[in-house]
C-alpha cells in the first residue's frame, strides 16, 4: 500500500521534472572555448615540465654513469690495510701486552 | 541520437566544427538533466561547461559511436557528483531543517494548489534540494535520474555498469531516507498545525 507520504513525494518529484530547462547563455560557447583553451595550457605547461624534468633525469644519470666508468688515473690503492695504518698511527705503549702477534707466538711456544 | 555518427568521428579526429556540432546539440538536453541532478539553477551552466571540456578532452576514450549517449551522459553524472561534493552546503542536511514555507509548498504541490510561475519553481527546486540532503551525493544523483529523469534500470545499467538488483536495493534505500526524512517533517509540520 502507498502511503500519503510516497504520493506526496512523487508530485514533488513530478513537479520537479516539471521545472523549465534553463536555456544557454549567448556566452555559453565563447566561455566553453576559454575553458576549454585554459585547461590545454595547464596541461601543456604541465606536459612541457614533465618533460623538461625527465629529460633532466635522464642527463643526469648518463653523466654519473659515465663518472663512475671512467678509470680515474690519480687513484692510488693503499699499499697497507686499515688495520696496519691504524696501528702505525698509534703506537701501542706496550705492545707485548695487547699485540695479537705476540699472543699468537706466546701460544705457539 | 541527435548527431550522425560521422560528425563525433569527425570530432574524435580534432575537428572543432565537429565538437561544436556536437555541443549545439546536445547542451539544452544536458541543461536539463543537470538542473535536475544540482537544483542549482545559477550553477548549472556552469557544470554543463564542465561536461563538455571533459567530453572534449576524453572523446578520444570512446571506442564506439553507438555507445555516445550513455557515456555522455556518465560524464553529466561524474560531473553533477563532483560538484555536489565540492558544494560542502548539505552538512547532514535534513527535512527537519525545511523551512515551513517549503514544507507548505511539498503539501501545496500535492494538491495543485500552487501557481505555475518561476517563485513557485525556485521554491520546488529549494524543497527538492533540501529533501535529497539526507541522501548521499551518489544515491541522490542515482535517485534523480530514476525519479525524475526517468531513466529505466536498463538505462542506468549501462551508465553505472552495475547490475539491476544492485541498482534496485540502492534506489529503495535511498527512496526510503527521502521518505523518512519527509515524513518526519510532515508530522512536525503537523504537530506544529494541531
């Protein structure tokens, strides 16, 4: 059963759809095309970044790439390991004491 | 259709004339639709232009010519929802919240009492408005384009790409949240009369 209230509601809905269609300004082209112009250039400029950006990372990593690749030439390998530069830059106090070498003859023996 | 298929090929390879073609024809159909789907009559030629640079920019997308109706007016949907959610002025809007001149007006048009000029269709376009407040912005765009466009299920099948029991279950929902939502301020107009 459709109450008082379903009626009602659908003659306002009726009425509604009844309403007059609102007509098109005269602008309503002219202002269709700015819109229409103004989201290209947005898109454009945006587009034209993108690029740009792109293009930028791409340079970039060439010339990394080819940064690391190249042999440098004034390269100069340490001759001594860490350790043994470490050990010369501070001399022990009393090497017999900590030295590992001297341990690991002391346990040979 | 209101266009040859040939003139929206023709505006799908960039011709200008085409499109305007294409606008011409179309915009007073999409005035319509969109002044049922917004109520707000001084923003719907704004939302019709919207539509149109969408189309414009997305005709490329269609695949078939036949399917032009449907999509366009998928594009007056997206567009209207858009706009009624950028439109933060529903904030759980209610019935309750009518004034009692609308609430009069709702009686008044189920009556045929009320005169047929533009105060009395502003004043039906502000009841409808503030009743479809206590609906969602999607089921409120779904439930104008069954209530009032007229659209069959089949129609909204195609747009919604969803299936008819679907679209039923959330018709009924949302037809019944109107419903309460008028009816609860009938019986407080009601009250208030008594």
């Amino acid at each position: 059963m459709r109450g008082n209230n379903e009626e009602k509601l659908d003659a306002l809905f009726r009425a509604f759809a009844a309403c007059p269609t609102p007509e098109p300004s005269a602008n309503f082209m002219p202002t269709l095309w700015q819109k229409i112009e103004a989201r290209q250039t947005f898109t454009f400029s945006f587009r034209r970044m993108a690029n740009a950006f792109a293009a930028a990372a791409v340079a970039l990593t060439l010339a990394l790439s080819v940064y690391m690749y190249v042999p440098r030439t004034n390269l100069s390998l340490p001759s001594q390991t860490y350790l043994d530069v470490l050990a010369d830059s501070h001399p022990l106090v009393a090497p017999e004491l900590v030295s590992p070498a001297r341990l690991e003859y002391e346990y040979g023996r | 259709m209101l266009v040859d298929f040939e003139v929206i090929k023709r505006a799908q390879s960039g011709d200008s004339g085409a499109f305007n073609e294409i606008v011409l024809a179309y915009r007073k159909r999409i005035l319509g639709h969109i002044s049922h789907l917004i109520a707000r009559t001084e923003d719907v030629e704004d939302v019709a232009q919207e539509v149109f640079v969408r189309m414009y920019y997305s005709l490329d997308q269609l695949r078939a010519a036949e399917v032009f109706e449907p999509w366009l007016y998928t594009l007056t949907k997206n567009a209207a929802y858009d706009y009624l959610r950028k439109q933060k002025r529903r904030q759980e809007f209610r019935m309750s919240d009518l004034s009692e001149q609308q609430v009069t007006m709702a009686d008044a048009v189920a009556g045929g009492k009320a005169e047929q000029d533009d105060q009395y269709h502003k004043k039906i376009r502000e009841s409808v408005d503030a009743l479809l407040g206590a609906v969602s912005e999607a089921d409120r765009i779904l439930l104008m384009m069954k209530e009032v466009e007229g659209l069959s299920l089949k129609d909204l099948e195609k747009i919604y790409k969803v299936n008819e029991n679907a679209l039923k279950v959330r018709l009924f929902r949302a037809r019944q949240r109107v419903l309460k939502a008028f009816g609860a301020s009938d019986s407080k107009q009601a009250g208030k009369a008594g």
